[in-house]
C-alpha cells in the first residue's frame, strides 16, 4: 500500500519532525494555519481514530501534550486546537491530528474551507519553526 500518511509518519517523504517515539512522527503541517502547527501520526498505518491501539493511543496523547507545552510557551497562543478529520473528512487517509495554536479574531471555519487555494510555508521558515519548537520542548522537559 502507497500510503502518504505513512510515508510522512516514517519520514519517506521529506518532512520537519519536532518530536517522536517509538509510535508516532510530530511534523510541521507543510500549508500551517498558523506558525507552529503541527501533525500527530502514528508510524503505522491506521486509518480511524477508533483503531488506535493502546500504546500508539498513549503516544498520541503524550505527543499532544508535549506539542501544546511547548506552544504555548514559544507562542503564546489565546488558545490551542486539537482535532482530528475521519472518513471522508482524512485527506490523508492515515490518522492524524492537528495540535494549532489559534488567536483571537481568527475564524477557525477558514481551517476547514476546501477551496482548492494552497499557501505552502517555505521550507526556511519551517527549518525556523522547526528548531524553535525542538529547542522548546527540550528546555521543558
């Protein structure tokens, strides 16, 4: 299977890890809502959140808390989102879910428009993002 949820997860493809284990890969989001959002996905492929195993549940979990300690200290965010699209909702059609540090002001409604636009972060600006949060998280831990 040429899953592209599992060849980001297991870094097949290029990609920004901020944090992993033995169960899941932390990577910048390549078209972020706003600086510093990050994906959760597991190593091995599974589709729903409903299939989670116990130990990549855990991990998921774990990463998420790690992600959005290490935001809310770097960015100061009004708040932090978590959420998770399955279904026909998972462009992916691996598990994933989004850790995003939002504002005041911004309509998170944007985040589930479909209108085809593309703002993909430049690859400096990620590497940027990318040290500061795995600077972050090492200062937390």
């Amino acid at each position: 299977m040429n899953c592209l949820g599992c060849n980001l997860a297991n870094k097949v493809e290029a990609v920004n890890v901020v944090f992993e284990d033995d169960y899941v890969c932390c990577i910048l989001d390549h078209n972020p809502y706003n600086e510093g959002h990050v994906l959760i996905l597991p190593k091995k492929h599974i589709r729903y959140f409903d299939e989670l195993d116990e130990n990549t549940a855990n991990s998921v979990i774990k990463a998420s808390r790690i992600i959005s300690k290490a935001i809310k200290k770097l960015f100061n965010p009004d708040g932090i989102t978590v959420c998770q699209n399955g279904g026909a909702f998972d462009e992916l059609t691996h598990f994933h879910m989004h850790i995003v540090p939002r504002y005041e002001g911004q309509n998170f409604a944007d985040f589930f428009t479909e209108d085809g636009e593309t703002n993909i972060e430049e690859e400096s600006n990620l590497e940027e993002t990318k040290r500061k949060i795995i600077n972050t998280i090492k200062v937390l831990d």
